[in-house]
C-alpha cells in the first residue's frame, strides 16, 4: 500500500481554495461598499447596503460552486 501524497496537488489544491476564499470576500465587501455608497448618495435609510450585500453573499455562493463543479 503506497500512502505517499504529492506535495504539489495539496499546494494546488490550497491555493485553489484559498482563491474562492478571496473572490468570495471581494464580492461581498463589494456589494457592502457598493451598497453603502448609494446609500449616501441617495440619503436612503440602508436600503441598499441590505439588498446589495445580500445579493453580493448569493452571488458569491453562485461562484464558488459553478467553480467547484466546473473543476471536478
């Protein structure tokens, strides 16, 4: 029984993940920010920092498993 792993496809496999970590934080902080901004621009209560940042934490979630199932 060979038990060896390769040190390179767990490498691979870290900074892969590590890149969805990142993309899915810079799609949230965006909506978050996007959202905050128009909401001072528009003197809204926060309106649009709720609705974007909720929309920015589903599109994450969208791209990381369009990434996970296209990669397998």
């Amino acid at each position: 029984m060979n038990l060896q792993v390769d040190p390179k496809k767990g490498l691979n496999q870290y900074a892969r993940y590590s890149g969805m970590a990142i993309q899915m934080m810079v799609i949230i902080v965006a909506g978050a920010f996007g959202g905050l901004k128009l909401d001072i621009w528009l003197k809204t209560k926060p309106v649009f920092t709720v609705l974007l940042s909720i929309s920015a934490v589903f599109l994450a979630i969208y791209y990381v498993t369009r990434d996970l199932l296209k990669k397998k």
